[in-house]
C-alpha cells in the first residue's frame, strides 16, 4: 500500500499532502540460517532491493516528493552517488515534475546510470567526487528554488524510519543488533529515530546497539576525520564527509554501538557468501555489515545466539559490472545431449 498510507498516522502528512505512491515498502525481513549458522547467530536481512527502484532511498523520497509538492515546489534536485538520483527520478517521473542529478563523474554503479536516465531525470556527471556534487547541488536548490531531496531535506529522514518499524512489526521485537552500511550517514540515523518511535509507544520493550559499517578508503565515521579523497568499490557509500555524521554518532553512542570499517576484498567476498548461502543478490555497499559481522566473529566480539537483523540497502543487480569480477564464466558447450551430460556428470 505504499509507506503514506501504511504509516499515516506516524508521518507528518496533512489533508494537502499528495499520497504520491510506487508501493514502495514492505519489504521481505529474509531468515538466512546457513549465514547464521556460520556467525552463530541468528541473522535476518531486510532486502530493501525490493522497493521499487531498488533501494532503501524509496522510503524517504516518497515523503520528500509529497511534500515538495505541498510545499509548491515544480522540481527536484539531489547529489547522488546512484541510488538517490534513481529514487528521486522515479518519484519525479511518477507525479510529473522534473528532477536534477548530480554524480560523480564515472563512479556510479551502470544500472544506477541507467534507471536516471529511463526514468527521464536530467543527469548531470560532476568532475569531481560526491561530497562536491552535493555543495553544489546545495547551492543549485538555492538559486532556483528546486527542492532539495538529499538526506540534509528532514523528510526523507523521515520517512526512512519506516523500515525499523516494519522490522518490529515483523519480528514483535528489535533485533539485538542492527547493522548497516553507513555512507552519508542519514539511513542509521533514521533507524535510530524509528526504532525510538517505536519504544517512546511503547510497542518494543528494549532498543537495538546500531553497529555502523563503513569501507576501509572511506571510513570517516570509524577515523573520526572527513576522508578527503574517499575511494571503495562499494561506490554507493564512497563519501567522505557525510552530511548526518552528528545524527549517526548520537545512534551509535546512545544505543552502545559501534562504527567499524571493512576492506573492499571482505566486501566482496561477503557480497558472495550472501548470495551463494543466502540466495540474496545485494550490491557492495549493502554487503559491508555482513563482512563487518564476520569481523566481529573473527575477533570474538559477537555474542553467540542473539538476533541480528542487517540492512540489505540496494539490489545486486544495480552493479553486475562489480559482481562479474567476482564469478566464472558461463560454460559453453555444443546443443547435443552428449555435451550436456559431460558437464552433468562431472563430479
Ligand atoms: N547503501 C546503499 C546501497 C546506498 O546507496 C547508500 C547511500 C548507503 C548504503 C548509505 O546510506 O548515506 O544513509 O548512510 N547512498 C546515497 C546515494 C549516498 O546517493 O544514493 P546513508
């Protein structure tokens, strides 16, 4: 039914608020006991793949467009490093205003690039890394009145807590832990938010630790410094000074959490794990808590047999360019059944 009208009553909409609506939401909370087993835990992640452009950000750009169009505003704009830009040019396209992208020149994952440009937004590729694009797309939102629907618009905020309330909802409880890949540092923030929503009803009895992921080249959460030339593969979170870092420090510390990094090759290799023993297919940057999660087996800072839910932030199949470097080729063979039953029967 779409996050406005699931989660009317907890959403700051009024009888002017335009009920803009992709069905986003209501995504699957995913039981992944062979991964679990491994972590001796018990593991679920929420497969925010699912929304409708393949990514968390549907959850806060629904509110965000909605109110932009109470607020009288005739187009959007947003820096992305992909999943923003897709979300925004999804929800621009679906109500019919124009919107604004802003990327890193060359360092967005191909299916990003592609839903922006399907979705009919104006892409704009910046020489320069994402922590730029966003100033100026900052200053762009100024001088022309756009709204601006990067994560610094509280709406989307907002609207992003919707997927700690529907993990309780789910799960009748918080988890133990959540773990989630922090980039710009607005996604753990709003969980936090939505988890305290949550218990402020009186609807869960205790609070999860967040545990924030970051990649080791671009980790200026776990530093404690911006990272002027933030690089990593997991190029949805390549950022280096993120916009929510106070918000996401607050969560961290008020829940007895922690910021952890995680190298590129452990990213892959739990992007891997993840589809081959989960059967979920997440992109690199949704990957990093699974590899943080092993990182904390290894060290022996992961309790045995608590639940832990991580977030699965975007679809595998937003990057297979990233993916391919991680798997074989097909197997080619003539069309005879012989052929075939070679390649059965071998081993
Ligand atoms: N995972 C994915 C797949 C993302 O696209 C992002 C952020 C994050 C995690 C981190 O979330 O920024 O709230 O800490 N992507 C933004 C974008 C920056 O432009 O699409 P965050």
């Amino acid at each position: 039914m779409g996050i406005l009208r699931h989660y009317e009553k907890l959403l700051p909409l009024t009888y002017k608020t335009p009920r803009v609506n992709l069905e986003e939401g209501s995504t699957p909370l995913i039981e992944l006991p062979r991964v679990g087993a491994r972590l001796g835990i018990r593991l679920f992640g929420k497969f925010e793949g699912c929304n409708p452009s393949g990514s968390f950000k549907d959850r806060g750009m629904v509110l965000a467009v909605a109110k932009a169009l109470e607020e009288g505003k005739r187009a959007v704009i947003c820096a992305s490093t992909g999943n923003t830009s897709a979300s925004a040019a999804a929800y621009a396209a679906s109500v019919g205003i124009p919107c604004f992208v802003l990327l890193p020149a060359g360092k967005v994952a191909l299916g990003k690039l592609a839903q922006a440009l399907m979705y009919g937004a104006k892409v704009i590729a910046v020489k320069g890394n994402f922590d730029r694009a966003l100033e100026l797309a900052r200053e762009g939102a100024e001088r022309t009145g756009c709204a601006m629907v990067n994560s610094v618009n509280p709406y989307r905020l907002i609207g992003q807590r919707s997927g700690a309330w529907e993990i309780c909802d789910f799960l009748g409880r918080a988890p133990d832990i959540h773990a989630i890949p922090v980039g710009n540092a607005g996604n753990i923030s709003a969980y936090w938010a939505g988890y305290n929503v949550y218990a402020d009803m009186g609807k869960i009895k205790a609070l999860p630790k967040m545990y924030g992921f970051q990649a080791e080249g671009a980790a200026p959460l776990v530093t404690n410094k911006p990272c002027p030339n933030p690089e990593t593969i997991a190029t949805a979170i390549r950022i280096g000074n993120p916009v929510s870092a106070h918000l996401a420090k607050a969560a961290v510390k008020e829940s007895g959490g922690e910021f952890n990094s995680v190298t590129d090759q452990e990213i892959l290799e739990a992007q891997k794990l993840l589809a081959s023993e989960g059967g979920v297919f997440a992109e690199p940057a949704s990957c990093a808590p699974l590899a943080g999660l092993m990182k904390l087996k290894r060290e022996n800072r992961l309790p045995e047999n608590i639940l832990v839910t991580m977030i699965l932030t975007g679809n595998g199949l937003k990057d297979p360019d990233t993916a391919m470097t991680q798997v074989g080729s097909p197997i080619e063979i003539d069309d005879t059944p012989e052929a075939l039953m070679k390649v059965l029967c071998q081993n």
